[in-house]
C-alpha cells in the first residue's frame, strides 16, 4: 500500500492533520491504538469553540466522521514496529508514504509499585471519567494532587462515599478552585508527604500502603502525568529530555525532512484539546507544501 500521508496517532491533532490533508487531495492513512486517546477521557470539554459543553467522545466521533467523509482510511488497533526511511518515502510496519505525522499523544504515568499491575481493572484505574460510576457508595484514592488528580477527584465525588487524595509533595499542587469545591463536599480529604509501597487485596483492591500506614479503600485512581508516547522513536527523531518530539514551531517538521509533530506528543508549550486540533491542521498543510514543492 502506498499514501501520500500516514497520520499515527488518533486524538483530536491526528483526526484534524486528517481533515485538512484530505481536502488538499492527498492520500491519506491514520494508524491509530485507538481513535480518541486521551481525549476520550474528558467527560466535559468546555473550552473548544463552537461547543459550550461537549464530551469528548462525542468530539471525537464528530472528528471521525468528518475524515470518513473525505475519504480518509482509519486503521485502528495499529501497533508501530518500525519506520524505515527510504530514498524518496517511508516504510511503516510494511505500509510505505511519502510523508509522516506522528501525533501520538501520551500514556498515564504508573506508580510502578507492587499490586499496581496485578490490580489493573480490579481496582486499579487511570480513566475517572470511564470507571468513577463503578465506585458509587465506596471509599477511593486518587494518587496525584495536581491538577490531573483533582479532576479525577471531582469525578469521583459524584458516586463515591469517601474520597482521599494522596500526594507525594508537602502540599496539594493543583488549583486552589478545584481544592475549594472539593472541601465544600465535606467527603474529601487531603494528604500530603505521601510514599506509596503497595497496593494489597484478594481478587480486588481492599487497601494501600503509604509511608507506615494502611488506608483501607475500593478503589485507586492514579493520576500522576503523563509520559509521551515516543518510545518506539527513540532512535528514528530528535527528542528532548522529556521525550518529546522537537518541531519547528512554523511548520511543524521534526529533525527528519518529510516527517512531522502534531499535539500533546511535541515540544509545544500547551497541552490543550483546541491547540492540538490546531496543530494537527498546521503539520497537514505543511505536509502539502513538502509534497508539492519536493
């Protein structure tokens, strides 16, 4: 198979790098994990315009409707082996393109302590949005008092009876609104100067182990980041230290001539749902340039 374009990646950047790509003709390929990415953990987007409240799975539907209207070929559950650069193209998995934006978004961050893997699903969360409706009447932890936590925090306190957040730091980290509305609950409480060592239970989680203490709960919601999902680029592109793709900011072109950055994966300051949509259009329309003046 040959495309003008293959987009990797299926959040808002690599669904709008389809939009724009498409309307200038080219042929073009998603590879996507999954269509959504973290966008689809956003019960409420109240920020994009044009939509006063709008989840976001409903964004990403709309998003993936208007590329299957223009023809563009969605590929989803995709896992990128190589990429090989070649003369005049490049050979992904064994799919070969003229041109590449990677637009894969980032991964949650684990704790990477045991009970944390064993638990996955049974207890263990990184989606509040997804699974806070399993929790109603229970006591749960979130893990992270940045912002992150404190939405998943704000999640939870709909259904949970009890909701404890637990943070490495002296003191919560996130914004001082989101802290007031979660005290007015009068069913969270804070606690800082964390250390977690282990996540116990039988068949599901019953309990974690921070510093020399025992916290009894149902339910633990890890909210600590996120990392870049640049590992299998490691030795193909330019990364910063933070495993970021680096882009000219222009025109979106990473350290390989013909391969570009979009979204939460790059080097750009911002990391919003809006500037991603954004920068997915800017890396398409300099994908056409590159094709049209090579």
């Amino acid at each position: 198979m040959f495309f003008d374009l293959v987009i990797i990646g299926g959040g808002p950047a690599a669904l709008t790098a389809g939009i724009y790509a498409a309307r200038k003709k080219l042929k073009t390929l998603i590879l996507a994990k999954q269509v959504g990415g973290q966008t689809l953990l956003a019960e409420n987007i109240e920020n994009f315009p044009g939509f006063e409240k709008i989840s976001g799975k409903e964004i990403i539907e709309k998003m993936r409707l208007q590329n299957e209207k223009y023809g563009v070929e969605i590929k989803e559950g995709e896992k990128i082996e190589s990429i090989k650069k070649k003369e005049e193209s490049f050979l992904i998995n064994s799919i070969e393109a003229r041109s590449i934006i990677l637009a894969t978004g980032k991964n949650p961050r684990h704790l990477n302590v045991p009970g944390e893997k064993e638990f996955a699903g049974r207890g263990v969360s990184f989606c509040s949005t997804c699974d806070a409706p399993l929790f109603d009447k229970k006591e749960v932890a979130v893990i992270g008092g940045g912002n992150s936590g404190l939405a998943a925090a704000l999640d939870l306190v709909k259904y949970a009876s009890k909701v404890y957040i637990l943070e490495f730091m002296p003191k919560i980290t996130g914004d001082e609104w989101i802290v007031e509305e979660l005290k007015k609950t009068g069913r969270v409480e804070f606690i800082t100067d964390v250390e977690i060592r282990k996540i116990k239970g039988k068949k599901f989680v019953e309990s974690i182990i921070y510093n020399d203490k025992e916290l009894a709960v149902e339910g633990i919601f890890i909210s600590i980041g996120w990392i870049p999902a640049t590992e299998f680029l490691k030795d193909f592109i330019e990364l910063n230290k933070e495993g970021e793709i680096i882009v000219d900011p222009k025109t979106n072109e990473t350290s390989i001539k013909g391969v570009f950055g979009a979204g939460d994966v790059t080097d750009i300051k911002y990391k919003q749902c809006v500037i991603a949509a954004a920068e997915g259009a800017k890396a398409a329309l300099s994908v056409y340039n590159y094709l049209t003046s090579s």
